[in-house]
C-alpha cells in the first residue's frame, strides 16, 4: 500500500512538472507518424528492416498528440525508474542503515524523484530539436485549427523565418485579418504568405497543403498533401485527413474513404475519421456548412492552375465564392505587394 | 496433475472448436457480400487463390466458407472479416477441376445458419506465366521517394524486388520490359541519379547513355524486337500539368516524340521520316510477333498546353525488315507507306499501348478521349483489333463484322489502362483504376476461343483488404516465363560505377 502511494505521488508529480514545462512544438512529431491498430500494418512493418523498432516509435507516438500524453508518458517512464531504482538500493545491504526509517526512506525516494526527472528533462532536451520551436508549435495549433491561439501566442513574437510569416499570415487569413495586418510587416514580400521554394522538404509542402487550403486552391492542396505524404512514407496522419478532405471536396468519395479507414484505426483520429465518414455523400457534402464552402472554391471551368497566378486563381474563386474570406484576404495582401 | 487434466480439456476444447463443419443452412437467394468479386471468373490453376473479405455490412457470426470442387472440399473459417483458403489447400481444390464453387455460411442475429448464393469460379486449363513484373510507385505528381521494380511469383504471394531507388540513390526508374516474356533479356531506365538505359542479356548488364544530339531525348518507351538484336523505342520530351478541376487530375503530355530502333549490338539508334516527322508525335512503338511490322501511334503536332485536350493519336504500322537493319541498309529497313489501322481523328478518341498477341493475331490497345497518357484519363478503355480480319479497317461502323472491338467485358467506368500478354497468349494483365479511381491495381483475364474475355480479377494478395490498404501503384505489369536473375546487386554496382556506353544516332 505504502509502495502504491509512493509511486501515485511520484506520478502525479512528474506529471505535473513534465506537464508545464513540455513545450506544444514536441507534439509535432505526431503530426506525421502515429500507429495504426491493424495486423496487416503490424506486420507489413515488421517484417521491415528495422521494423520492430519503428513499431516501438509508432506507439509512442500516439501519445505524443498532446502535451498532456507526452507528459503522461514521461511520468510513467519517471515513476518506474524512480520504483526500480529505489527496490534496488533497498537491496544493497550497505544502505540498510541509511535507510532504517520512514523520514530517511522518503528523502531517498524523494532523492530519486528529483534525480530521475532532471535527467528525464535533460535527456528529453538533448533529443529534442529547438531549431524551429516557433514553426513546430504553430503547425500543431494550425493542425487543430486554432487559429485564435496562435493569433494570441504568437503575433507579437517576432518571425525569424518565412514560415514563421505564412503560419501566422494563414492564421490572419482564417480570421478575416490578413489585409490589416500583412502590411505590419516591415518589407513583406510573396515568401511572407506562402514559400516559393520548398526544397522537397515534405514537411514544408506540409504547410503549403494547409496555405493552399485557407485559399481555397483545393487541387493545389491535394497536390502538396499527397506529395508530402509520399515523403513522408504514404501514413502521416495530418496528411491523410488533408487528403480526405480534399478528396471530399471534390466529390472522389472511394479514394476518400481509403484515407478515412486508415485513420480510423488510430486512436487520436478515429472520431474525426468517423464524422468525416458521414459526409461521403454530394448531399452530406453540401449540407455541411465547412466543406461545401470549400466545394465552392472548386472552379466550374476546368484549367491548369500551375499555369496561371496565384492571384487569378484567388479572384476565381472570390467572384464565384465571395463568402470565403481567406481567399480575398489573400488576394488584397497580394495586392499590396504590387 | 489436476493442471494437467485441465489443460487437457482446454486443448481439447479449442481444438473441438477449431473443426468447422459444413451446416444444413437456410438459403438466402442472394449474394454474397465478398471482395473481390469473385463470382464468373476463370482462374488459372498455377495462380495463388484469390482470398475474400465479408463486407462491413454482412450481420452475420460464425461465417465459413465451404470451398468444393468435383476433387475436393474445403471449409475455411472468417478470421477478421477474411476468408483465406490456403494456397496447399487451394491446388487440391483446382489440382483437376474445371470448377469451384464457394458457399458462404453463417449465422444469423436468430443463431440460425443461413447461406448465400454459391460463388463460381471456373478454372482454365491454360496456366499463366509464372512470375508477373511491375514497378511499385505513388501514384505522385512530381516527387517521389521510394519505388522499385518488382517482381511477383504469380503461384504464391512473394514478391521480390529486382531493384529499389534506395539502391540507386533514390532515383526514379521506369519502363521495364522483357524481349517476348523471357525476363534473360530485359531492360529499364534509371532518370536522374544513376541515369540511363540498362539492358540485360544473356546474362550481363550494360548501362547506355542515350540522349543524341539527333533526337529529341534519351530513349523512353522501349519495345522489344522478337530476334532480340533491336529494341523499338520512342523519345519524348514529356510535361505535366494539373487539373483545377478535371476529375481527370493530371495531364501528361508530350510537346515532341519519336519513335527509333536500338540496336543492342552495334549501339546505335536509327529512324526513318515516317517515324521521325517533325509534323507528327510518334509514340509507344510494338513489334508484331514475327517482328516484320512495327505498330506505333502518330498524332499531328498541336500547340499542346493549348490544345491538349484536341491531340488524338492514331494507330498505325510501318513495315520492318530487320534483316535490310542489320546488314545496315537504313533505306530499305522500313517499308515506304505508313498503314493506319485505327484512324483517331476519324473514329474518334486517342489511342496509346498497341500490344499483340504472341500468335499474332489480337492486338489490344488503349483509347482515351484525347492524349496519350492514358493512366490519368478516366475514360481510358481497353480495345481489340482482329488481325486476321482486317478487311473492315474502313468501315468500323459495320456491327456484323467488327475487327476492331470495344472490350465491354473488361472495360470500367474508370481508368482501364496498360496492358501486356501471357507467353501463351490466353491471359493479359492489365492496369486499372476501377476499384478507388486513384491507385492503379493489375487485374487479370482470360482470352476465350471466341476471342472474348473473362471476368477480371485482380492480382491475388495475401490478405483481402490489401488492395484497399496499399498506397502505390501497380505501373507496366508485364508477365515473364521465367524470374529476372541479374542480382539487384548487379544492378546497383552497374549503375553506381559503370559511366555508360554513348549511344550513336546512325545516319
């Protein structure tokens, strides 16, 4: 019993502290990878070369959704560790005397937990990239919407990068804001809204997919999300849903589901797989508020958009859908550049 | 030793419940919810069994299929939705059967057994060539990251790689084909890292550097002359573009091509005007099977970013004499006149992929509404021209007789694409995107006496939902009587430390 408490106390402890200072941008790893509750998947990457290992890192990951389960992870991690090594002073004889009562026993233990998070800290630091916190950060609020907070947490934060500038100009956009703030920007220029140059870095194609998106270019969005997808080995998570939806979007409901069946079988999408299986349908499409305002972005004349700009695409799509707003806001912001 | 007893009892017990049992089942009168849709097909009986998922909506518990033949029955239980007889029990079933049915059973809400219709599949007596090759790939736009070409023991489900880009630095690799469906004799490319032609034969690999400054790229789409000494190929200069809203997705396209002979021995390329024409794009060359006429598809040249969807390529065929090639008399290697056996711009649509039969006698090829890059037009449908009945080639409005038929048993509302023969000439492999209308999927068919074909199938898997799992495509499938021996380690030390042979354009 006393064993029990001791180790609830140490939890809940570590997980208060790995909960405050783990930052949002560790999440995002699991934007692209995650495991998938199937045999066949199992399998397939175990017979892999490394592939046991790979499934070890697929099943971490699926706490790695939220800051909450990363810290949930390292406490558990933190409370074994902590149990483990205090069993085995117990059993040095040595120790014996220096842990002969109840006060000695729990600053011993208290000793541990203290030893065992710091390393926990410091080894999860060391591992961790800080390049691009700021990017990491604002690409795992984009993926979830939230458009306010990263409005909130970051608009203030001085960008040190184009990428920094599109996630928040994405954010701007969302929110009808955009043209009233782009010009904030000391010599903004076309990077600030969407990089011309990705260096088939499927992370920054990642990106683009969601930019492209927010406009309303919905081919261009497919385009880029399946690309980075296919970086990024075809089962990336964030990918997948974009794919959904884009293939929802313009009506290939077969290929759509595909992408909804794989991310059904992962504990952090299922829901969201399952609600977005409701709307394989014209009718569902069309009844839904958010996709069929996307649907209207879909040009009624068929074209090549590569073969055009930017801005003509976007004035398309605002005559024929006025009422989506981050396509204008794009078009006056590159206007202003003009 | 009461433990003992136990655990006795329990060994009895799930192996008690492990025997399956066929049951006195209530009939349904309908079918059965199962993908594929195995029911109607002909199946060869060297080819792994197709195996069978019970569709989501099927309510029923307990669910076994009861496999029979005129040799055998064999029950196999669902496991996950999946019925999968194994492939020894599946040769006992077909080992001297011209049939096999399969009856599903189950249990209903009530915990009475019910059954579906019986499925049929029939089994032909003609076997399909052993190994299948195919390249491995997303069915991307401009990137890609790893592919391979791949090669599938048709008998069971092992697949091996003949060579990976992870082996070549990540390059891209294409259009592999085998002289006649002997994988001794075969070739590839490499674009980008390790570039160039790869031709294997007679048991070495050379690498070809094949961009002359006299045509217009290095070599594409290869064909294969029967005697082995030339290989047919075209030379295009290729773009892409994407659809904003075409449910056609990407255009491919070519802004120049060609068609040249590559002759293995002497490595030299060689044309002639009616396959050269600045006028023209000439494409997808195909040997006949006596190697004495080469059939390739010419379309006037058009503007093309303008005019994509107005470029319609007909089929047509040259005479080819490869012993005048050989003895290096360009004049008289190619007949004077250009037949045109399907006129594009007359009877409409674009045709690509001319494929003949080893016999010689049907030559299947794709049409599409315009273009040439078929794979991404989903009005892409198979066709077959009777060659031993030519005589209707100007009038192909004539029902009674027609030599040139649209393959309504094999065709899909979505993409129905490449397409090769088995040696034998009794089956093709072709490309489709029938069953997401995105990855492209081989399904097979067998040729009747009448000149009709089967119901497709597709390629059997190891497991029922493989296809609706798997994220590449299935590119070129082309069959081969025999594997491709070059050790994929071959390959790779070829392409890292060979610098090429330079291809010379004979005049």
């Amino acid at each position: 019993m006393k064993k029990i408490l001791s180790s609830l106390i140490v939890f809940g402890l570590s997980m208060l502290v790995y909960w405050l200072t783990v930052p949002l941008s560790d999440c995002y790893i699991a934007q692209w990878r995650t495991f998938y509750w199937d045999r066949h998947y199992c399998n397939e990457i175990l017979a892999q070369h490394s592939g046991a290992w790979q499934l070890i890192q697929d099943f971490y990951y699926q706490a790695y959704a939220t800051t909450t389960g990363i810290a949930a992870v390292l406490a558990v991690f933190t409370t074994v560790l902590v149990s483990v090594a205090y069993a085995l002073l117990g059993k040095i004889g040595a120790l014996h005397k220096v842990m002969d009562t109840t006060v000695k026993q729990s600053g011993v233990y208290a000793l541990l937990f203290v030893l065992t998070t710091v390393c926990t800290m410091a080894v999860r630091g060391y591992f961790t990239s800080s390049a691009d916190k700021n990017v990491r950060a604002m690409m795992c609020l984009a993926a979830d919407n939230k458009w306010d907070t990263i409005i909130e947490e970051y608009s203030k934060v001085p960008s040190t990068t184009k990428l920094e500038n599109n996630l928040k100009n994405m954010a701007y956009a969302e929110r009808g804001q955009l043209s009233r703030r782009f010009t904030a920007n000391r010599h903004p220029d076309v990077n600030d809204l969407f990089v011309l140059e990705i260096n088939s870095s499927p992370y920054v194609a990642a990106l683009l997919s969601d930019i492209y998106w927010t406009m309303g270019e919905i081919t261009m969005s497919q385009m880029y999300a399946f690309e980075a997808n296919e970086k990024l080995g075809n089962l990336s998570p964030r990918l997948l849903k974009r794919l959904a939806l884009t293939n929802i979007v313009m009506g290939e409901y077969r290929v759509a589901e595909k992408y909804i069946d794989w991310l059904s079988k992962t504990v952090r999408h299922h829901s969201w797989a399952e609600y977005y299986r409701t709307k394989l349908s014209d009718e569902a499409v069309m009844a839904d508020e958010y996709l069929s305002l996307k649907r209207r972005c879909v040009p009624e004349e068929n074209g090549f958009p590569s073969s055009r700009s930017i801005p003509y695409d976007l004035q398309q799509i605002v005559n024929r859908n006025p009422g989506h707003l981050p396509s204008s806001e794009y078009l006056k912001a590159i206007g202003m550049l003009r | 030793m009461n433990n003992k007893y136990a655990f006795l009892l329990l060994a009895s017990l799930s192996l008690g419940s492990c025997t399956l049992t066929e049951q006195d089942a209530r009939q349904l009168h309908s079918q059965a919810p199962v993908s594929p849709d195995v029911d109607g097909i002909t199946v060869p009986r060297n080819l792994a069994p197709l195996r069978l998922a019970m569709a989501d909506t099927c309510s029923l518990s307990s669910v076994q299929a009861v496999f029979e033949s005129s040799s055998s029955k064999i029950i196999v239980g669902a496991d996950a939705g999946e019925l999968a007889i194994s492939i020894e029990d599946w040769q006992k079933l077909v080992a001297a059967a011209e049939c096999v049915s399969v009856r599903i059973q189950g249990k209903d809400k009530a915990g009475q057994w019910v059954e579906y219709d019986p499925l049929t599949i029939s089994v032909s007596a003609d076997d399909i060539d052993p190994y299948l090759s195919y390249r491995l790939i997303e069915p991307g736009y401009e990137v890609w990251d790893s592919m391979g070409l791949y090669q599938r023991e048709l008998g069971t489900y092992t697949q091996k790689a003949i060579v990976e880009n992870k082996q070549t630095e990540g390059g891209c690799m294409n259009c592999h084909s085998f002289r006649q469906n002997n994988a001794d004799d075969m070739l590839f490319h490499f674009r980008a890292k390790c570039g160039g032609t790869y031709v294997i034969r007679d048991g070495r690999i050379e690498k070809l550097n094949t961009k002359t400054p006299e045509t217009v790229s290095a070599l594409v789409y290869p064909y294969w002359h029967p005697s082995g000494r030339f290989v047919a190929f075209s030379t295009n200069i290729t773009k892409q573009a994407f659809h904003s809203k075409d449910p056609n997705r990407i255009e491919v396209f070519d802004n120049e091509s060609d068609v040249v002979i590559y002759d293995t021995e002497k490595h030299e390329v060689f044309s002639c005007p009616q396959l050269k024409s600045q006028a023209a794009f000439e494409t997808f060359p195909c040997f006949s099977a006596d190697g004495k006429t080469l059939y390739f598809c010419s379309a006037d040249s058009l503007n093309v970013l303008k005019e994509y969807d107005k470029v319609q390529y007909s089929l047509c065929s040259i005479g080819f004499d490869a012993e005048a090639a050989m003895s290096g008399s360009l004049a008289s290697a190619f007949s004077a006149t250009v037949d045109t056996i399907y006129n594009a711009k007359r009877q409409g649509g674009s045709i690509s992929f001319p494929r003949i039969s080893p016999d010689g006698r049907w030559l299947m090829f794709t049409r599409a509404g315009y273009g040439n890059f078929s794979i991404w037009h989903r009005d892409a449908d198979l066709l077959i021209a009777d060659m031993s009945n030519l005589s209707d080639a100007s009038n192909p409005s004539d029902s009674s007789r027609p030599y040139i038929r649209e393959l309504t048993e094999l065709n899909s509302s979505e993409v129905d694409s490449y397409h090769s023969w088995s040696s034998n000439g009794r089956w093709v492999v072709f490309s489709t995107r029938r069953d997401d209308a995105l990855y492209t999927r081989p399904y097979l068919t067998h040729l009747n006496d009448d000149g009709s074909f089967t119901k497709p199938f597709p390629l059997p898997q190891s497991d029922a939902h493989f296809y609706h799992r798997f994220m590449k495509s299935f590119n070129i499938p082309e069959f081969s009587v025999n594997p491709v021996s070059m050790p994929s380690s071959t390959i790779e030390q070829c392409a890292k430390t060979q610098p090429g042979i330079d291809v010379k354009y004979r005049k």
